[in-house]
C-alpha cells in the first residue's frame, strides 16, 4: 500500500510512501522518530506498517507481522483502497482547515461515516463555515445526491460526473483533486466550464474564496460575469474606404473581429438554433458570437443574438419540457434589412434532444389510442425499467443476475419500448445483451468461444484497459461490460484468463507492465486469474495471497506510471 497515516491508529495525519528506492531512503531519514499505521480514518484495521526499501518493484508500506493477531486480510489490501490518492479525503480536510482559518471564518469540517457501508470512508468531506452555506466535497460515485436532491455547496472529485443541471444553470461546476508533493499531497479547486475545459488553482485564500454561494474562483467570477453581462446594441460603423486608411493603423490585437470571422459565427449559431441542440451547445456559440460583437452589433445580429437569449432562457426554464411554438413576427420589407442568407451547412448526426423525444411520444397515434388498462401496464413498464436503470447507474452491477427479475425486465422493456427515451434505451438493452448473447446459442451447441472471437474481445478491452490507466484508474469486469457492451460477450472463468494472456501478450514481449492486473485490483476474485495469466506469459508470482497482493498493488503502481504521459 503507498499510504498510511503518522503516530497512531486512529490519526489524520496522512504520509505517502516514495515509490523509488533513492527517494525512499531520504523519506526514511526524515520520519525516523515517527510510525506508519493503516490508519482507521483510511479504512484500515489499524495495524502497525513497515517502509520496506525495494529494488525489483516499488517501494511500499507492508504490515508488521503480529503472532497474536487474528489472520484475517485487511480491507485495505486492493489498490484502490490503499493505492496512490486513497488518503486525499484527510488532505483535503487539513487543506479546508488551514483554508477556513486564512479566511478568520470559525466552522467544523468532518468527514462523515455510513453505517451501512453504501457510502464508502473518505468518498465524503462536508466542512460548515460558520455564517455560509455547507460545502461538500464528493469524492466517489457512491456519495452522489440522491436524485431531486440539493446540490448546493457541492464540490466533486475530478473523475466524478455532476448532475448536467448545475452545469446548465451556472455555467460552470467546482471539482477538486489532489497533486503530489513530497511525501504529502496538495489539494486544488478547479473550475471548469462548459466547453469542458478546467481551471486549477491551489486550495489558499489568494485563489479561492468564500462567498454567501459557496467557493468563488477568477474562473468562476469571469464566467458568472460573461452569462449576465449585457451587450450593446448598436449599429457597428462603417469602415472607411482603402485610399481614407490612415497611414499608421492600430495594433493588430486592437481589431474588430474580421468580417468573414462574425458571419461564420452568425451561421453557426443559427444552424445551433435551427437543430435545436442542448443548452451547453448553444451557450457555447452564444458566447462567442458576443464575444465577436462586443464593439457594436448590427440590426440583424441584434435580434440574432435576442432570439438565441430568449431560445437558451426557455430551454433552462422548461428542464426539458418542450419549447411552446410562438408566433410569427410580422415584418416590414421596407424597414428591416434583409439578412444575409445561412451559408450551407454539413449536415450530422444529431442524438435527439429530451425535449423532442417527449414531444414524439405524446404525438404517436399509436400511444394516444391506448385503453385505460393499456396505459396503466404501459406506465408500469415504464417505471420498472427505470427502476433498474436506476439502481445498476448507482453500483448495483447484480440487478439482472435472477433469471426471473431478467424476464420480467425484459418483458417490461418491450411493452415501455414506445415510452423511454433513446439513450434509456439504449442502456436497457446493453444491459441485457450478455444474457441475450448466451439465450441465442443452439442447444446443442458447446458451450464456448472461438479463438477468433476471443482475439477481438482481447483487443477491445486491452483499448479499454489503456484509457484506465492514462486516467490513473482501475476497472472491473462489470465496468468493462457497461463499457464495451457486445464487445464483451458473456464467458466462462477459464475464457476469461484466456483473453486476459491474449491482452497482455505484447506487453509481455515488449517488457511492458500488464495491463490486466487493473482488473484484479478493483475484483479481489480475479486475482487469481491475474496470477494464472503472470504464469502463463512465463513470469515468476508468489503463491501465497499476501504477496500475491504485494505483486498486484506494485504492478497496479508500475502501470500508472508508465501509461501517464502515454
């Protein structure tokens, strides 16, 4: 494991552990009066760790062996619960203390605990200023509001997806994160936007500051200023003639936006009007045609620009409900210039909107000439299949492992197939396809897949495999199944080791670290295939499950580092 925390058990005090031996021997030099523990706040058993110095794998902390205690694994044993970022709930709680106290504002910071065990230790921090709203700080999926639930004050891990709606109300959304910094982490607020671009700057009062809305960031303050500021509406002058040019022109950066440049802007925001995108897109090209228009705007980019004001104001208000059609202006020819035609447009593939989906589903003959009983089934079908949708999106990666529940969602799905929306689905049958995969086999056919199936599943998830760990991530095999769908067909623990060796041949030959030991660090019962795939591509791995546990956490670390910049 690469974290432990100072002095005692029961601390908040967190240390990383070096991952080369150099490092490592200045890092024992400076903590020689001091003791690692698997500290409880990490969710650890609270035993006594020792720095082991390595030459042949990473450095790490191991527990000290104890002949009393009970032989019982500790939970902290897999990489992501012990590996590089699994203390950043204490460093971000230290951070917001010393934050709190540079801002002279009194309050308590803690990092709440679920009896139940839904909510993982540490996937939480709520600190409560004193005279401001709480702010929470949602570090792993299992600590998301509950749907219909307050969002304010709310903060989310880097790799944690919000709600859209904050995004589409605000503008922006805060995330946070943790950087290396010696032996100890650094936390970061970062403001990101809707073009998906974010803006870090280190957790200190010069950066980040406390408002009666929460945290506020340059990012932030800039972002709430463009979507309220108000354009002038004017007639743009016109330019002089070439021989009228003065001999000394301005600074290039001192220009209007070129001619060419406003009307490609004016064109892309109407074809946004005219597709009806979403509200991030067309907040996106609004913008920027302010932006081009900021020194004055003609007529006809006037009432552009108001018509688009109106559209994105609906669309925000109605939280998907459809747009009520308005009537049409009635216009003058002879006062009103006429504006200048929509140059051609690539036509592309549009996913369907919410809204234009609802207004489909209420226009359909076929859904309005249902009886009573019929829509009350309809209705009913429709809300089991959310149902399911609802609890495999919050973790539940068992939902359809009965049969029984497996047939009725299926019936359920094809009664409500007229009534769920595109992208509901789309997840409802991926859900159902490795079962479906299986229930299409003949009866007497053997059980199995060809190894020419078994090569292309291989390069899928060895592609799927890469992005985890460019993202410093680990992955299950459930969350390879959500993620590749019939890519991943359904197959036996024998297959499985088998496409995992084929994943991990080049990297065999190319002396690069296996990529299939991030299955095994986030499915403790896959180690053991991960150790029969080490075998099978001819290397040496310890037959015990302690070291065994050792080798994953190490290559989990190795991989990282290695895909990281890749």
């Amino acid at each position: 494991m690469q974290t432990a925390v100072l002095d005692a058990a029961d601390s908040e005090d967190p240390v990383e552990c070096p991952t080369e031996a150099p490092e490592m021997l200045i890092f024992r030099r400076e903590h020689l009066e001091r003791t690692f523990w698997c500290g409880t706040w990490l969710g650890g058993c609270g035993g006594e760790l020792t720095a082991k110095l390595c030459t042949d794998k990473v450095c790490h902390f191991a527990h000290k062996a104890d002949p009393d205690a009970m032989d019982s694994p500790c939970r902290r044993r897999s990489a992501g619960a012990a590996g590089t970022g699994s203390a950043d709930h204490l460093y971000i709680k230290a951070a917001l203390a010393d934050w709190m106290a540079s801002h002279k504002t009194h309050g308590s910071i803690r990092i709440p605990q679920d009896p139940s065990g839904h909510v993982r230790l540490g996937a939480q921090v709520t600190a409560e200023p004193a005279g401001h709203l709480p702010l929470r700080f949602i570090l792993d999926e299992t600590a998301m509001p509950a749907l219909g639930q307050s969002t304010a004050g709310m903060v989310f891990g880097e790799n944690v997806e919000p709600p859209s709606r904050i995004l589409r109300e605000h503008g922006f959304v805060h995330r946070v994160r943790c950087v290396p910094d010696g032996a100890h982490r650094r936390t970061q607020i970062g403001t990101e936007g809707a073009d998906g671009s974010i803006d870090w700057r280190d957790l200190t009062a010069d950066h980040v500051q406390l408002t009666e809305h929460g945290l506020s960031t340059e990012a932030s303050t800039e972002i709430h200023r463009r979507r309220t500021e108000t354009i002038p509406i004017g007639a743009r002058a016109p330019r002089p003639a070439p021989q009228e040019t003065p001999a000394l022109s301005p600074a290039p950066d001192a220009e209007p936006a070129q001619e060419s440049d406003r009307d490609e802007l004016a064109a892309a925001l109407r074809t946004a009007l005219t597709e009806k995108v979403g509200v991030t897109q067309l907040q996106r090209h609004l913008d920027r045609m302010e932006s081009a228009v900021r020194s004055g705007a003609t007529l006809t980019e006037t009432e552009l620009l108001r018509h688009a004001h109106e559209v994105l104001i609906r669309l925000c208000r109605g939280v998907g409900a459809p747009v009520p059609a308005t009537a049409p202006r009635k216009r003058v020819p002879a006062k009103r210039s006429t504006p200048p035609p929509v140059p051609f447009a690539r036509p592309r593939a549009v996913r369907p909107s919410r809204s234009s989906e609802l207004n489909a589903q209420t226009s359909r003959p076929e859904l309005q000439s249902l009886s009573p009983k019929q829509k009350r089934d309809t209705d009913a079908a429709v809300r089991k299949v959310r149902g399911v949708l609802r609890k495999h999106s919050r973790g539940r990666t068992n939902v359809l492992d009965n049969r029984g529940v497996r047939a009725d969602f299926a019936a359920a799905l094809d009664l409500a197939q007229e009534k769920l929306l595109y992208g509901e689905r789309t997840s409802a049958k991926a859900l159902l396809a490795p079962w479906s995969a299986s229930s299409q086999r003949p009866a007497g056919e053997k059980a199995g897949l060809s190894p020419q199936v078994l090569s292309r599943t291989a390069i899928a998830i060895r592609g799927a495999l890469k992005k985890a760990a460019r993202g410093q991530r680990t992955t299950s095999w459930e969350q390879l199944k959500d993620q590749l769908g019939s890519a991943l067909p359904h197959m036996t623990s024998a297959e499985r080791t088998k496409v995992l060796t084929l994943v991990d041949q080049s990297s065999a030959a190319t002396d690069q670290p296996l990529l299939s030991v991030l299955v095994a660090a986030s499915s403790p019962a896959l180690a053991q295939s991960y150790q029969q795939v080490v075998l099978n591509l001819g290397m040496a791995v310890p037959d015990d499950d302690e070291g065994l546990a050792d080798v994953i956490e190490a290559d989990t670390d190795h991989v990282h580092r290695f895909w990281k910049h890749r």
